[in-house]
C-alpha cells in the first residue's frame, strides 16, 4: 500500500494552478509584423483550450507530434500548452537549421501538423514537399500563406471551436516536447522530453532561481531551442508575467521593449548580451534598471561581461549550463551564502564558472579510460550526468551508445569540479587543442581575447600543424573603429595565459560563423583554415 498518492506530474496542474490564482496577469507578445499585443493569462486559456479541441478536430491525438516553425510568441505559447495539456508532442524545429535538416528532424519526428509564423512561411515553403508526413500546415495568423498552398490560418482553425474542458490524466512518462539538437555531426539527434522530466526541470529550477509572479520574464533563447530553457513553463507556474520579443532579436529592439515592459528577468546566448552591452555603452540614456538578473550560456559567457552588466548596471549574470539532452538547465553559478562579502575578483572567479548542479542532479568526471577523477579543481576530464531529467536516450537513433552509459550522459564537455561543486567547463571534446602532449583551453582563450577593450568577439581553435600536432589560432571581430594588431594582441594575451597557449596567428575577421542555436560555429573556421599553419612546420 502506497505511503502517498501516486499522483501523475502533468504539467497541466501546474497551468491550471496559474490560470486559477492569477487570471489578470499579462502577457506581451511581439508579432511578426513588429506590432505588440496584450493580453492575459485567463484571455489565452481560453484560446488554448479552442485550440486543444481545433486540433483534436484534426483527428489528432495524443503521442502525435505536432511541428512549431515559429519565433517566441503568444501564439507559440497557446501551442505549448495546448499540446502538453492533452498529451500531444510539441516538436520545435530549429528555423536556423539548413532545409536538408528541417526536412530530417520533421520527417524523423513524424510531424502531422505544422504551425508556421506568416513571416516564416517563404522560409518553409520550400522545404514543403519534402516534408512526408505532414498533412496540414496552419500559419499562425489571421490568414493563410500564399507561399504554401492549401494552408489555413490559425485563428480560422480556433475561431469555432468548442473551448477543451477537462485536462486528461496522463501517463507522466509520456513525452511531450521532441527537441533536436543543431545537429553540428550528422543528423541533429532527437530528444524526448517528458510530463515527468519537464515538470521536475521546472519545479527544481525554480528552487535554484527563485522567480516571482511580481518578475516579467523575457526569454530571448528562442522557443525552438531546448523549451526556451523551460522559461515558458517556469514563467507560468509562477504566474509571472511573459514577454515574448518575437523576431527581432536585434540591440535596437530588445532594448526598448526591455526598457518600456519593465522586464525583471530575461534569458539567452552569450552573442545577444554582447551586443546589448555595447549598444548601452553608445546609448547610455537606455534605462533598464528593473532587470535584476539574467539568465546567461549556450557557450562560455566572458568574464569581462559578467563584470560589466554588474558594476555598471547593477544586474547579475548567471551563467548557466546545460544540453538539449539535459531539458535544458543542469546547472547554474550563483554565489553561496559565505562569497557574498568576498572582493569582486574572487567572486568573478566563481560567477565565470558553469555553476554547481541544479537540485536532483548528479555529476561526475572522468578520464580518458573511464576511471572517476576528484573534485579537486585540478583534475580534468569528460563531465558525466545524470538525473530525472537527463535523457536515456536519443529518440529512435542508432547513436545513443555513444552518448549514454550504464546511466549516464557522456556530456562532451571537458571540465574541473572544484572542492565547492563548482563545475569549470575547460572545452568541448571536440574543441579542446592539443599541442605537443599538451592541452590548451579554447575558452579560456576566447575569454582572455574578449576582456580586450577593442575585441568584440573571439573564437580560437586547434590547426593542423606538422611539429606540435595542433596550434591555436584566435579569429577576432574588432568593434567598430578599433585598429588593436596582431602582435598587440599576443602582448595583451602574454600577461594572461601560458606562454606555449599563445596563438601562432591572430586572424582578423567580420564576424564568426554561428550555429542555429547562436554558438561559434568552429567546425566551420576550422574546415576553412584547416591547412593554415601546415607551411609553418
């Protein structure tokens, strides 16, 4: 006889909780044609609730994937929650993502339907007739798309349709989103993330962060990269208020939308608070004295930022860490109680770290032959996780051995624990160098390069070389007007880091390619100057 009640972890109570205690909070959305609309969190249930029943009319149900092409939106978010209440898959697909790609992952996932965004419908029409599993594609606006024949127009799918009354009881195991990684080797691998996985992902994280229904929340992380973060469900649950910025992810519109929604709290990669930053240093008049935090990572979040949005702005960066594998957010790097009175150096010692392991989480790391290393802040080796929502597996791919093993996930990452718990993330596998024997640090490079006043954007990784095996060489985008040379740079770095991790070569660029998830893309400058160092053996 059970001890407690075995009581399903649906994501749907947690939504009804939101939309019972606070009806009257709002929601703000972005629309493709830039114009910003309002409404509440009682105003939308009733639109997901028509929407669960539009697409119950479509003879889906549940387990059916439903695909999302779609920026950061009210309408993205009814289908959120339209889906994960009635045991239907959201798949988001990744609008970045080659058209080859698109057509896999959809394909893959076996998506029936396909909700686009109007301004997004040229990009997919294309890749329409290569999509074999879809049947119906609604553009999610007030009329179809000329661009795809026989679409339908998502407020003609809703507008009569009878409101969903009871939310189903499902199997919390059952999967609710499929989230493809960018997929930069082969095919992007598919995850399943489930009512259990995400509702633990969510409850967990928001004991790590704390979140308030006084916050207004603003995730710039697109919703078609790993659930946002899982700021949608997180906002939510909370009943805070949503901003959803939609497609102009530019310093010249997130700015004043930060500044006039009095956002408290807002989430995204590395590229688009660099740009933010330097935008406020040229419009210092720019007021966004209500954000108390954000959410930062996607790739290693320099040092020189995290000093600057907090000396000069008063707002903390947290950097986070996490995969598409880990749903997303698997660890966090907030200051314990005993660091608050440390000096800024020190603290910024910690703050530049990926963190320590989010509640309910397990991690380790381990060398070469699998043999676990200590948390001793000087042995490194591939960090390994697991916990309730990590994955188990890849979604129908051959791949999973690679990656899972006797329950853990073989994260890629090369890193040091410190004896705090601190998890220092020294490089991707792929990505780390290694040159005569030795290993050097990638990031930590970039780091050193962009705490440089005319360095804009750093990325640095291993070339062929006939004596040493690999040598760094650093690719560097200049801020405007900056004249910083080569040699200038290597003076600058030669204070900074190990005089064998110096770059043989200081590249100067427009900008560094970018995955669809807003990465360095290095595979890319990697394939391009792969022979640049061989003549000089």
């Amino acid at each position: 006889m059970p001890h407690m009640q075995d009581f399903p972890l649906n994501l749907s109570t947690l939504y009804d909780r939101a939309v019972w205690l606070y009806p009257d909070q709002e929601i703000v959305s972005v629309e493709s044609d830039r114009s910003r609309t309002r409404t509440t969190y009682g105003e939308t249930d009733e639109r997901v609730r028509r929407l669960a029943s539009a697409l119950k009319r479509l003879g889906l149900s549940a387990g059916d994937p439903v695909g999302t092409f779609a920026w950061n939106n009210r309408r993205h978010h009814e289908l959120y929650w339209a889906t994960a209440n009635t045991g239907l898959v959201c798949h988001t697909v990744n609008i970045r993502l080659f058209a080859d790609q698109v057509a896999y992952i959809v394909n893959h996932a076996g998506d029936r339907v396909m909700f686009v965004d109007p301004d997004l419908a040229p990009v997919l029409a294309p890749i329409v007739p290569h999509l074999e599993s879809v049947g119906t594609f609604v553009v999610m606006g007030e009329q179809a798309s000329e661009d795809i024949a026989g679409s339908i127009a998502y407020e003609d799918l809703i507008g009569d349709a009878e409101p969903h009354d009871t939310w189903p009881e499902l199997d919390e195991r059952s999967p609710m989103m499929f989230c493809y990684s960018s997929g930069t080797t082969g095919n992007p691998k598919g995850v399943a993330y489930t009512q259990r996985s995400t509702y633990l992902h969510t409850i967990s994280n928001l004991a790590n962060f704390s979140m308030l229904p006084s916050d207004n929340v603003l995730p710039v992380v697109p919703m078609f990269h790993a659930a946002a973060w899982g700021y949608p469900f997180m906002a939510v649950t909370q009943g805070a208020k949503l901003t959803y910025p939609g497609p102009d992810l530019t310093p010249q519109a997130l700015v004043p939308l930060l500044q006039e929604e009095k956002v408290t709290f807002s989430a995204g990669v590395p590229t688009v608070w660099l740009g933010i930053k330097q935008y406020l240093e040229v419009h210092p008049e720019a007021d966004l004295s209500s954000i108390r935090a954000f959410l930062c990572g996607g790739s290693a979040v320099p040092r020189t930022m995290i000093e600057w949005y907090w000396q000069a702005l008063g707002i903390r960066v947290v950097q986070g860490w996490g995969m598409t594998e880990t749903n997303p957010v698997a660890s966090t790097s907030l200051l314990k109680p005993n660091m608050e009175d440390w000096d800024l150096e020190r603290q910024l010692d910690v703050l530049e770290t990926a963190g320590i392991p989010v509640a309910g989480l397990q991690v380790k790391i381990v060398d070469e032959v699998g043999d676990e290393l200590p948390h001793d802040g000087e042995a490194f080796g591939e960090l390994l996780i697991r916990g309730p929502w990590i994955a188990a597996e890849y979604y129908h791919d051959t791949r999973s051995a690679q990656s899972f093993e006797d329950g853990w996930l073989r994260t890629g990452d090369v890193c040091k624990i410190t004896p705090e718990g601190y998890i220092k993330i020294t490089d991707r596998a792929k990505d780390v160098i290694k040159s005569g024997g030795e290993w050097i640090s990638s990031i930590d490079l970039e780091n050193a390069l962009m705490a440089h006043p005319d360095v804009s954007e750093a990325t640095v990784v291993g070339l062929k070389h006939v004596k040493w095996q690999e040598r760094p060489v650093a690719f560097v985008v200049l801020r405007e007007g900056a004249g910083v040379s080569q040699e200038e740079l290597i003076a600058f770095l030669e204070e900074r880091v190990a005089k064998w991790w110096l770059p043989d070569r200081v590249l100067f660029i427009d900008q560094i390619p970018k995955t669809g998830t807003g990465k360095f893309d290095k595979k890319v400058v990697r394939n391009e100057y792969a022979d640049l160092l061989m003549e000089d053996g």
